[in-house]
C-alpha cells in the first residue's frame, strides 16, 4: 500500500496524461483538480500545482487553470510553454510557511542574491500568460499577524506574489493580486511586458507591499489598473549602489496608462535602485486618490550613481493626495551611510504636463549640491494646497507652467 500521498498524486497525474484522446486536450487546459488539487483552503496543493504544470510542459504546453475553490499552496514554478489561468471564484493562495518557498538567485531590492522565491514564478520563458477574472491572496495579512514587522522569528525574506524574470512577452491580466507578503507583481530583467486591468490590494499593515515593481525592465506596458496598497503602488527601479552599477541594466520605454491609484506611499515612483538608470517613462491619464502619500515621486541616495530622464507625467487627476510632488536625492538616509558614488547619481529631463488638484502640500524638490535635480518642466499644472513647494538644489526649472494656490504661507520656498 503506498503510504504517501505525494506520490499517488503524481501516479495519477501521470496516468492522465498517458491517457488515449483526450490527452492532447488535457495538455491544452490542465485543470489542477485533474491532478489531485483540492479546494478546501486547507490541504497544501503546491505538488498537485506543480506536477500538472511539469507533465502539461512535457506535453507541448498548454494552460493551468484554476477553478472554482481556494487552493492552497507555497511556490510554484511556470514553465516554457505553460500559461497560467484562475477562473472567476478562484482563488491560489499561499501558504504562511517558509519552508514553502525555496531560495532562488533574484535581485532583492536592487542587489542580486540568493532570495525567497515568489508564489508564482515564471523564469526564463517567452510568451506566458497569467490570465483570469480569480485571485491570487499573498496571505500577507497572515505572514504580518505569524511575523511581526520588528520580529527575529522569519530568517528568510517573505514571498512576493508573482516574479517574472528574465522573461519576454508576457501578458498579466484582469486578476485580483491581494495581499502579497512583499511585492505584488515584480517584473525583473523582462522585456515586452502588458500588464492589464488589474486590481491590487494589499492591508494597511503588510510592510514592503507594492503594487507593481518593474526593475531593469523594458518596453513594459501598464494599463487599467486599480491600485491600493501599504507601499508604491507602482515603482520602477533598477539596481543598488555597486551592483545595480555592475549589472548596468537599465528600466526604460514604459507606459503607465489609465490607472487609478488610491492608498499608497507614491503613485508612481522611480527609485530608490536606479543605479542602472531609468529611461524614457510615460505616466498618463491617471487618477490619484485616497490619501496617497506622493502621487510623483523620485527616489535616490547620493550612493547611487545612474541616471533618470525622459520622464513625463502627463494627464494627472490628483485627490486629497498628501503631497503632489517629491524629488529627493538624499531619501532615507539611514546609517550605515555609503560612500557617494563618483559619479553622482542624475535626475533631469522631466515634464509635469496638465497635472491638477487638491492636496495637503505641494511637496518638495530636493537636489544634491553637487548633482542638482535638472530641468524640471511644468506645463498647464493646477494646485491647491494648504502648504507650499520647497525647492533646493534645482537647476533649469521652468515653473512657469505651474498655477499654485496655498492657503498657508509663500507658494514657491527657496531653501
């Protein structure tokens, strides 16, 4: 009698797809209660999940689908030729063990390492769909709730929710991503990527919880999305210090389109990692609400080194947002200070096109002495604020575009 249940799971498996016709049919659409998967929210499924995504490979490939149910699991791994399908009342949900989600070689806030993989990863493929109208729960309320945020109970990282990496032409779309543990949709070292009407949500309390990171990608696409999260709802970035400078990868050509972002600490971020630099980004008819804390933002430390340009936000609705406007180049500088880089990291060439609304501050614009933030354009932009922009180390800006109204104190503060 065979005593271990992983086993029969894969016997059965294999036996369906050494079935007569229908073989063929069921490498197209492989539906993970074929393979043994379970949708009670309590038996692990991470074998079943992962056995039908191998033998559908082995197959020619085809789709996994997630049906109807919870489905409970730790990390799985997408490979070439199999695509990724949760079906309305779906749900994959991780689970709240780390030994669940095995270390893989990634890039872990902008340096490259050995790091905890994703719930769903997809490495290496060309042309991967992850598609569906279901869910995919991160359990990040969980992992809060078993790993407090200042706790030495977790030695490992905690999971984001998708990683593709090293990817192209990828295709993410009309899913629910809630409550990743860390990042929601990490898009590392990919190219020609669309990533379309997605709702993000994570708690208030789950740190480190972005929507959507992009780190030294290019020709990304993002599109449709609602975004509320306990971190920026969208960040591009592109390595840290000395290894971002080595990898020398940089984000560029990407489209940020018809968003709406709520709670978040940046609407749409560049940086802090952007030591390979980032190029030539498009931010447009977005709406930004719900207390978010800094609908445009730029990140940096003078450790940094890399250049960011060419980026525009354009079309912009701002709602009782906290600030409008951050460019900081000494952003959380929190010892052990580094070394600055030689040279010094660069922000230039930005256009600020028909942004209007209401916010508590205008915010700030804050340069290095020896790298001053650089032609900053402000063309047909409303803003009512109760506080005023407080500028430093700026060089070239053209606030000639920019209608301010403050209710406390001088509009434009020169520091």
């Amino acid at each position: 009698m065979i005593k271990n249940k992983s086993i029969i799971i894969v016997l059965a498996a294999l036996l369906l797809c050494i079935s007569t016709d229908t073989t063929a049919q069921k490498a197209n659409r492989c539906i993970i209660t074929d393979y043994g998967a379970v949708a009670d929210g309590q038996t692990l499924n991470t074998i079943a999940i992962q056995s039908a995504i191998d033998l559908c490979a082995s197959q020619e490939g085809g789709t996994i689908v997630v049906p109807e149910g919870i489905f409970l699991s730790g990390a799985i791994f997408l490979k070439q030729g199999v695509n990724l399908h949760i079906e309305k009342d779906g749900v994959l949900k991780g689970t709240v063990n780390p030994d669940d989600y095995p270390q893989v070689f990634t890039r872990w806030e902008g340096v490259e390492c050995e790091w905890t993989s994703a719930l769903i990863n997809a490495f290496d493929m060309t042309g991967v769909h992850l598609t569906g109208e279901g869910t995919i729960d991160g359990s990040g309320d969980q992992w809060m709730n078993r790993y407090p945020r200042y706790s030495n109970k977790l030695q490992v990282g905690r999971p984001r929710l998708i990683a593709i990496q090293n990817c192209t032409d990828v295709l993410v779309s009309g899913l629910t991503i809630k409550n990743q543990a860390c990042w929601g949709l990490f898009i590392l070292y990919s190219k020609d990527v669309i990533a379309e009407n997605l709702i993000i949500r994570a708690e208030h309390n789950i740190i480190s919880s972005d929507g959507i990171t992009i780190d030294s990608g290019e020709r990304i696409r993002i599109t449709g999305c609602d975004i509320d999260v306990n971190d920026d709802c969208i960040a591009v970035k592109s390595g840290k210090d000395e290894d971002g400078r080595r990898v020398n990868r940089p984000s560029g050509e990407i489209i940020i389109e018809k968003c709406r972002f709520r709670y978040g600490h940046g609407g749409v971020s560049m940086g802090s990692e952007m030591s390979g630099g980032i190029r030539n980004v498009e931010i447009r008819d977005c709406i930004v609400e719900a207390d978010n804390w800094v609908p445009i933002r730029f990140k940096s430390q003078p450790s940094r080194g890399g250049i960011v340009e060419n980026i525009t936000y354009r079309d912009i609705v701002l709602q009782n947002t906290r600030k409008a406007f951050e460019f900081n180049m000494e952003w959380r500088m929190r010892p052990p200070i580094k070394q600055p880089s030689d040279p010094l990291p660069v922000v230039r060439n930005v256009n600020i096109i028909n942004v209007s609304g209401k916010v508590q501050s205008a915010g700030d614009m804050h340069g290095l002495k020896d790298s001053p933030i650089q032609n900053v354009t402000f063309k047909n932009c409303n803003i009512s604020a109760q506080k005023g922009f407080i500028l430093e180390n700026v060089k070239g800006l053209d606030l000639s575009g920019l209608n301010l109204k403050v209710e406390e104190g001088e509009a434009i503060i020169y520091k």
